[in-house]
C-alpha cells in the first residue's frame, strides 16, 4: 500500500490520546477509537507511521498491533489469555533442570534461581522445582494466587505479558520483565540458557541464531511497550 498521508500528530482530549493522521484520528484494525491513556505511547506509535517510506510496510507496525490487540481482542478474550499465562506457570521453564550431576544443573541453579525466588518474594508463591523431564504442577493455591494477579493487569500490561511469557516460555520471566529495573537482555539469556548452553559446546548455526536475535527484538519491544503503556 502507497503512503496516503503527510502528517502524523497526536491529539489528546478526555478520553486519552489517539494518533491522526492529516487530522483523521485512526481507528483499530477492529474498527473501535485507538485511543490510550499513555503520551509516551500514543507518541511511540506516531513514531512508527512517521517512519513509513513511500510504501507502507505492516511488519514495522509493533506498537500498533499490540494496541490494536489490547483493545479489541483482550477485553473479550482476558479469561483465555490468562488461563494460557497459567498454563506457562506450570511448566515453566526456569522450573525444569537437568540432573544435579550433570554441569547444566549448576549453571541453571547460578542463573535461574535468583529469578524463582525474586517471583516467589514478589508475588507472594512457592513454585515447584524438579530435574528431568517429568512434569510437576504448581501448587492449587499458587496458581490462584497468579490467576489473581493476572486479572488485575490492565488490558496493554497483559498484552505485552503474553508475548512476554510466550516467547520466553516463562510466566517468572515474563513478570520479570515488567518490573521498572527489569535487564531485558539478561532475562532472555536466562530464557535461551540452554540453548546457548549447547551453542556453546557444538557451535553455533547461523539460522538459529538469526532466530533468537529477531526473538530478543520482539522480547525487547514487548517490555518497551509495558514501560510506555505505564
């Protein structure tokens, strides 16, 4: 699609602060107000229609399509998407390690369980940890205690939690990175450990790594638009 607009401005009124384009505001791709209750934000996605070239290109719209998705599919889904966040809870991955005689397990104890006792002083939970493959659900009364904690995230702050978790495989990583002092490329170190782990013992393949690079952008906008949304 052509570039069809020259200005891009961001208008504010009661209702919170929406992108226009030559003075039109712009809609979701659902069809409702795109409005947002954050500058910082709505100035992020003006940001991404400023930059488009002659052509639009869709991929380079990131904040748009987490908005997009916080409003129109979130207030309808919130249920789904939580009970897909507990889902990670219970086989997430900073839970499962390799054997205690195995050189792995020390470097996944050094690494994740600083994160697993960060999320068990923050949220108020004790999570189950187990070596091997076996699969060992968390407690009833932690997983309500997180289904409680997910109900509360306004609609934006769930968005990015679930790409988040999703692409970290960890609901304790994926919370991690909402925090303020949060290190965004050290939590998804500690999401890639043992794939670096066996980079670093048989080498590295160019198109794996191509993969995790492109993985740690969308993990880095992800908590880039939490911090906006806020």
């Amino acid at each position: 699609m052509k570039r069809f607009y020259k200005d891009v401005t961001v208008e504010t009124s009661e209702a919170g602060h929406t992108v226009a384009l030559d003075g039109r505001p712009i809609k979701t791709q659902g069809g409702r107000p795109q409005t947002v209750g954050s500058r910082s934000l709505a100035r992020a996605l003006a940001d991404e229609w400023a930059a488009q070239g002659d052509t639009i290109d869709p991929a380079r719209f990131v904040f748009r399509d987490m908005v997009d998705y916080a409003l129109d599919v979130v207030p309808e889904s919130r249920s789904e998407i939580v009970e897909k966040m507990l889902r990670y809870a219970d086989t997430d991955t900073l839970c499962y390690r390799a054997d205690p005689d195995e050189p792995l397990w020390h470097r996944q104890r050094e690494m994740w369980d600083p994160l697993v006792e960060a999320m068990e002083a923050r949220e108020g939970v004790k999570l189950e940890r187990v070596s091997g493959i076996l699969a060992r659900p968390q407690s009833p009364q932690t997983l309500d205690r997180l289904s409680t904690r997910l109900e509360r995230l306004d609609a934006f702050t769930l968005t990015a939690l679930e790409q988040l978790t999703s692409l970290a495989a960890s609901l304790c990583i994926g919370l991690a990175a909402l925090e303020d002092d949060a290190d965004g490329e050290q939590l998804w170190a500690a999401a890639n450990l043992e794939e670096d782990w066996q980079t670093a013992q048989w080498g590295e393949d160019e198109e794996a790594a191509d993969r995790r690079a492109k993985k740690l952008d969308s993990f880095l906008k992800a908590k880039e638009f939490a911090r906006l949304a806020r």
